[in-house]
C-alpha cells in the first residue's frame, strides 16, 4: 500500500469502526465512527465507504460491530439472529456489487461456527472480518504484481471511475498494477474520466494517484473517445462490481462506452478484480441487478441545480461490459480471458 494514501477503514474505540467519509474528499479528510449496524449500512449506501470490495470489508466490520453492540455474550441463539439480522440490513444497501454478499456469506457461516462451538461471537465476527480484510489486502498485491506485466513502462493508461485504494483493503485492483510500475521507477502515467454524476474519477481517483506521486491527466466523460484516438494510451484498466460466468463485467456507468472506444482504437481493455468479485451464480450480465440511483445525483451537484426542476432523469449506477471486449480479466488467481473466468473460482 503507498503510505501516502490514508486508510479507508480501520477498527475504532467501543466495538466501532471509523471510515474516511468518501463524500468529502477532495476538499476534506474526514472522519467519522460508525457505532451501530444503521450507521455502517448509512455509510455503505451514501457512498461515504464505496467500491465492491470495501463495501465487502464494511459491512462484515459492520457484523462484528452489531455483536459488539450487543453485549460480548457467549454465541447463542440471540446473538445468531442478530447477526442474521444485521446481515440483511447490510445485505439491502447496494444491489450490483457482489463482494457484498459474498462478505455477508461467510460472517453468517463464521457466526454458526461460534454458536456450535460457543465462542464469543464478536471476537470470533471481528477474527472474520480481518480475515476478509487481509485476503483482500493480498489479492490487491497479486492483481497488481499480475497486471503490472501487461503494463509497458512509462505508459500512458486510461481507467474509469475509482478502483483503487480508497475502493479496497489494499493497494486496489485497476491501479494495483499502476502503482507495482510506479513503485518500481516505471512512471506510469494515467488518464482520469471525472466519472459523473458522483465524480469518483476526479474527487477519488486523481486524488489518491496525486497523493502516491502518480501523474494524472484529468478528462471529462465525454472526451474519452477522442483522447483515445491521440494514439498514445496503451491500456485501459478497469474495475467491477460483478462479473459473470460468462466473462460479462458489470462495473461503474460509462465503463462499456469505454470499452466500445478501447476496441474501436485497438487499445486493450483489462478488467482487474479479485476472486471475491466473480458470480457464478450469474450465468450472464443480463442477471446482475443494476443499482438505480436517486434523480438527485444528476440534476444538481453540491446542493446547486444543474437542470430544471422535475426533469425525467435515468440514474443506473452501474452498467454491463459484454465479454466479448474484455481482453482480459487480471484475478489474483491469475489472468484469464473472461470466457474462462469462472474456472478460477472452480
Ligand atoms: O458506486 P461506487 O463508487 O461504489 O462504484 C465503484 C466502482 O464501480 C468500482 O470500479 C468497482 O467497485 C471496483 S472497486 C475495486
């Protein structure tokens, strides 16, 4: 992890957590403890925590911090409901990322476990959760040492949206590789979409390579195609929220009209994304659901409005890569071509 990009999460006093409050940045580095299972679903759905998997990270802290809420008792039956409980809760704030469920999954395993075994169910549900915490740490570190070799030095390279520190419990997943080039010297260079409407690209993405000493270029969205065209970008590395068996990628809007401009210059387009991020269940894009978000985040931007009122508005937070223009798919189990993506996870 660069040592100049803060934390995004961390343990706290009284069986909390304390998030750095995405929302806020770039302007402020803002704290905040989350205390209660409310809270940390609050956080997850107003994107103060964000990207698939630190909201997977999150929410299993989040389990821990509803056991710790309830008294450090022996794992009983209560206890178990409560952690079913404040897994549904958790479970309801975003729909497309995957992480999320996969994370839910094994904190309800972990607290079965506890109640066979009667072991104290917030130590044993914090154990979990920093369990989950350090694979992802790891699996960053593999995604990035994997994709750096795609990476020609000092290349200029185009991403989307944010995939990186601020989204993971490590060093990310579409700027691990930048950051394995540029820690070994090999000054990478990257394109930055704003990512509207909630502007990850410019609030989080150049903020986070500007603090680990990566030069950015910021564009806006709709310049994409034709800064493509300059010939110069060598790659595009992206992100996902979900990807199906069949290699479909479902990551942050505007993700697939890149990838449309990606293949229409002859670029290759690589989707970086831990094992914890591909859904077998899915047998295609077409059953992801889609997140809509509120008309808000589109008709007006730090309380200002930017359309009239009452204007029709379509918000889908996410969208869906056809396989057939990824090139590949960067895993920490290695890299595939995304028709063969759900063999890693076999
Ligand atoms: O709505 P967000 O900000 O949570 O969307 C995040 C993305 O789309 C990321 O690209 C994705 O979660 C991968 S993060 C490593």
């Amino acid at each position: 992890m660069p040592l100049t990009i803060p934390s995004p999460i961390a343990w706290a006093t009284d069986h909390g957590i304390r998030i750095l409050d995405q929302t806020r940045l770039p302007q402020e580095e803002r704290y905040l403890e989350l205390h209660t299972v409310e809270e940390v679903a609050e956080a997850i759905r107003t994107l103060r925590v964000r990207g698939a998997p630190l909201i997977g990270i999150a929410a299993a802290m989040g389990v821990a911090v509803s056991a710790g809420q309830r008294g450090s008792g022996e794992a009983g039956k209560n206890s178990v409901e409560g952690v079913r409980e404040a897994c549904h809760i958790l479970g309801a704030t975003r729909p497309t990322a995957v992480n999320l469920q996969w994370a839910l999954d094994r904190m309800r395993r972990r607290a079965d476990l506890a109640a066979m075994r009667n072991e104290e169910l917030y130590s044993a549900l914090r154990e979990e959760a920093n369990a989950i915490w350090e694979e992802d740490r790891r699996m960053c570190d593999r995604i990035g040492e994997l994709g750096a070799a795609l990476l020609p030095s000092g290349a200029t390279v185009c991403t989307v949206c944010n995939a990186g520190a601020l989204a993971t419990g490590g060093i990310g997943t579409a700027l691990a590789p930048i950051y394995v080039q540029h820690q070994a010297g090999g000054e990478p260079h990257v394109i930055v979409p704003e990512t509207r409407p909630l502007l990850q690209g410019s609030r989080l993405t150049a903020w986070e390579l500007s603090r680990a000493g990566v030069p950015v270029t910021l564009i806006a969205d709709a310049m994409i195609a034709s800064r493509l065209r300059l010939g110069d970008v060598r790659a595009v590395f992206v992100g996902a929220d979900r990807i199906a068996a069949n290699g479909d990628v479902a990551n942050k809007i505007g993700t697939y009209g890149l990838a449309l401009a990606a293949r229409a210059h002859g670029i290759p387009f690589y989707v970086a994304a831990p094992t914890s991020t591909i859904d077998a269940a899915s047998s295609s894009g077409a059953a992801i659901p889609i997140e809509q978000r509120a008309p808000a985040e589109v008709t007006g931007w730090l309380g200002q409005p930017s359309a009239p009122p009452g204007v029709g508005v379509w918000n889908p937070a996410f969208d869906v890569t056809p396989a057939e223009l990824v090139t590949a798919i960067i895993t920490d189990r290695g890299i595939v071509p995304p028709k063969d993506v759900a063999r890693v996870i076999d």
